[in-house]
C-alpha cells in the first residue's frame, strides 16, 4: 500500500515504550539465531513504529525476541504513521533516529539505501531461505538491506450477514471485477430495498485501491515506462460504481475523512477491497465494541479473467532495516533481532494476532487460523493460501515521483476534475519529466 508522507516533521514528538516479556531462560533458544551475545552485558537496541496503541506486530516481535534471547530489551519509538516517512528521513540525517527502523513498503528503499541509510545485513538474512518472501525486493548488488517480517496482499472483505440479508451470492474462488461490479450494484439496490444505506462496496481514497490492481493484473506492465493505458478501464469501472450510487463517492469519502475501518466495521458497506493487515485491526475493533459484531469472510481479488491460476493481487513487502550509525557495540544484537523476524518462530507469534508474516508454513496457517474471530469458512481458507502477490512499487530512484504523477492522476480523475483519458496523458508527461 502506498502511504502518504507528506507532512511535518516533529522529531520531539517520538513516545518511547519499554517492552519487556516474561521467560525465556535460554538465550540460545528457537529459531532467533542463537541469541546475540557479541556485547558484555545487557543490550538495548531502539526500534522505530507507529501507531503503537492499534498496532501490536512491533510489541509483539519485541517481547518474542526478548524472550528468546533475555539480555536484549527492545524499545519502541513511536512515530506518525502518515508521515512516517518523512520524519524518519529527517532524522537519519541528524543522527537521531532508531537503531532499527521499518520500511513499510517499497516506495522509498531506494532513498534509504542509495542515502547509505541501511547497514548491510546480508549476514542476518544468510540463515533465511526463500519460506521468507521478499527478501530479494531488499537486494542490490548481491547485498541485503532489510528483512520482511510482512508480506500484505489485497482482498476482499465481505460481510457474510448484509449478502444473506440481500439474498445476493457470496464471491467464489475466482471472480471477475465485473462480477465484482455487478455484485456491488446488485447488493446496494437489495439493501436498499430493505430500508438500509448500506453500499454495496467502499473503495477507499488511496491510489492502491485502483492503480494496484491495475498494475499488478495487467500484462507486460511497468510504472515507469510511462504508459499507462492499462488503467483506463480499471477507473471507467470505478466512476460508473461511484455515479450509481453502489459506493460512496471520492468526493464525500475525502471531504468527510472517512476511514475504510468504519464504513465496512460498521456495515456502511458489504465489501471492502484492502489489505490483509486490516485482518487484525477487524477482529480487535469487534472485540472492543468499535467495529459491530456480524459475520464476515474473506474472497480472492477479483480478476480481468478467470484463467485457473491463482487470484492475482498485490503488496509490498514490511521489512526492518537497520541504521547505519548503531553503536558497535549493539550491531550483533541488531542483525539477530533481523534474523529472528524472518524465522517462523517469529512468524507464528504475528500470525496468532492476524498479521500475514512474510514466512509463510504450516505453523504460521495454523496459528493464523486459531486466532478466534479470523473467519474459518473455506473461501477465506482458500483466499489465505491462495494468491499471487506482485510488488505494488518497483525499486527505482525514479518510483517515488512517478508514483506521485500517478497520485495526481487518481484524485483527478475519481474527483472527475479531469476526464480519465487527460489525467492519464498527464500523468504520463509528468513521469516522462521525472525519468527523463
């Protein structure tokens, strides 16, 4: 997914939380490598996140590691997660940053890495092997850079209750968009016939919600070659869903901020095309009363053709870097925690609170599917073990503008400010500007 990251910068604003676990008397222990033991006594190595309230993997990873190897405390410091990005390039470069610190996807890996932000840790990735997705998206040169921990892809979300109540058939193991088209229209003509508001479908403001799909999907595609035709249909679907009425339209859903967790948690909408990190968010929202309670599952990202091969969808990997400027001292504990949260064993601990983790067995779907309120019904089962997920974000110097030209061109065109085929031509001389 492609976050925003424009913003301010507030570099006093980082909150520290000290995260300690119980057990573990082992510091050679599991499948964290061994346990770091190149410092004389205790080690504390800081780590950047965000949105530390809602957002459990960091606490998670830290307490497992911890536990695993006792001499090493991870602290959290915790970020703005819209500006995530820029805040943390500013404070690189005072020297001020964490020792470790997330890439959320891979917009802005080659900023980071070709600033000599990263430290080489081809060393902690040595011991992975390919059960740890998207360690090649962090390559250049031979040497590794960062370790996934995540690796997200794009469903659909359905609510199970509002289909029964519209007496509309659930997805399959593969559908079309224009079945997805048709189901949302079919969903909100029902409903409504029923005296509920409900939509059939919430796409939400972010350019992923088209352009990855679109991306991924389409043939012999590559962002910065500057061609974007591909997209044209992908928008002409979207528009004509958002001019009948079958989803909120990009207009109110930017002017209301409204948020993709509140229209499909409180059953605004019946489905919801997102990633699956908002699994969690799902089940810890009902939980607490945020989200109301129905029966919701999930379905395959919806295809241009059935073809019989697995749904293609779309997401960049999460990984973990490490600063460049650690102490020495600390640099040994530091590719271990690298290590560990490539490993299954770190994988199993995200799985059990809903997170996707980059290792993929049969612990981690095991674990992922024990977790109660993760829906159990077969197609979610079948859409968990069953995608094909490309990089929404080519490693490039020229990714991030071009990724920006084609901002520009989606709020253009879902606004209808332009029509689609002037916002593509735009976004097209833009990108050409920026690649040259």
């Amino acid at each position: 997914m492609k976050r925003s990251i424009v913003g301010g910068l507030s570099v006093a604003a980082l909150a520290v939380t000290t995260l300690t676990a119980c057990g573990g008397d082992d510091a050679d222990a599991g499948a964290g490598g061994g346990g770091a033991e190149a410092a004389d006594g205790p080690v504390t190595l800081s780590l950047a996140g965000w949105s530390l309230a809602t957002t459990p993997e960091f606490q998670v990873l830290a307490d497992a590691f911890h536990a695993e190897n006792p001499d090493v405390t991870v602290e959290l410091a915790e970020y703005d997660a819209t500006n995530y990005d820029t805040q943390m390039i500013a404070d690189l470069a005072a020297g001020s940053a964490p020792d470790l610190y997330v890439l959320k996807n891979l917009l802005n890996f080659h900023t980071y890495q070709d600033g000599g932000q990263l430290l080489d840790v081809s060393d902690a990735a040595a011991s992975l092997d390919e059960s740890t997705s998207g360690l090649g998206a962090y390559e250049v040169d031979g040497a590794t850079y960062a370790v996934p921990y995540r690796q997200d892809s794009w469903y659909v979300y359905y609510n199970r209750d509002l289909f029964d109540a519209a007496g509309v058939e659930a997805p399959g193991e593969c559908w079309t968009w224009d079945e997805y088209a048709d189901t949302a229209t079919a969903l909100t003509t029902a409903l409504a016939a029923s005296g509920s508001d409900a939509k059939g479908a919430y796409q939400h403001v972010w350019q992923s919600t088209v352009q990855g799909f679109a991306n991924a999907q389409s043939e012999d595609v590559d962002i910065l070659d500057g061609d974007y035709d591909h997209l044209a249909p992908y928008y002409e679907r979207s528009l004509e869903l958002q001019a009948t009425g079958a989803q909120v339209d990009y207009g109110s859903a930017t002017t209301n901020s409204l948020t993709y967790q509140s229209q499909f948690g409180t059953q605004k909408a019946a489905m919801l095309p997102m990633g699956s990190w908002y699994v969690a968010t799902l089940i810890a929202q009902q939980e607490s009363g945020d989200a109301d309670t129905f029966a919701w599952g999930l379905a395959p990202a919806p295809q241009l053709e059935c073809t019989g091969d697995d749904p293609v969808t779309f997401g960049d990997p999460t990984a973990i870097g490490i600063n460049p400027a650690i102490d020495d001292e600390k640099a040994a504990a530091a590719q271990e925690f690298l290590t560990f949260i490539g490993s299954e064993a770190a994988a199993t601990e995200l799985a059990a609170i809903g997170i996707t983790p980059a290792y993929a067995g049969d612990a981690v779907t095991e674990a992922y599917f024990a977790l109660e309120g993760v829906p159990t019904d077969e197609l979610s089962q079948w859409t968990f073990a069953h995608h094909d997920t490309r990089p929404e974000n080519p490693v490039s110097e020229f990714t991030a503008p071009v990724q920006s030209a084609l901002s520009d061109a989606h709020s253009a065109i879902m606004s209808t400010s332009s029509s689609v085929e002037e916002a593509l031509a735009a976004a097209e001389a833009q990108a050409a500007d920026a690649v040259g």
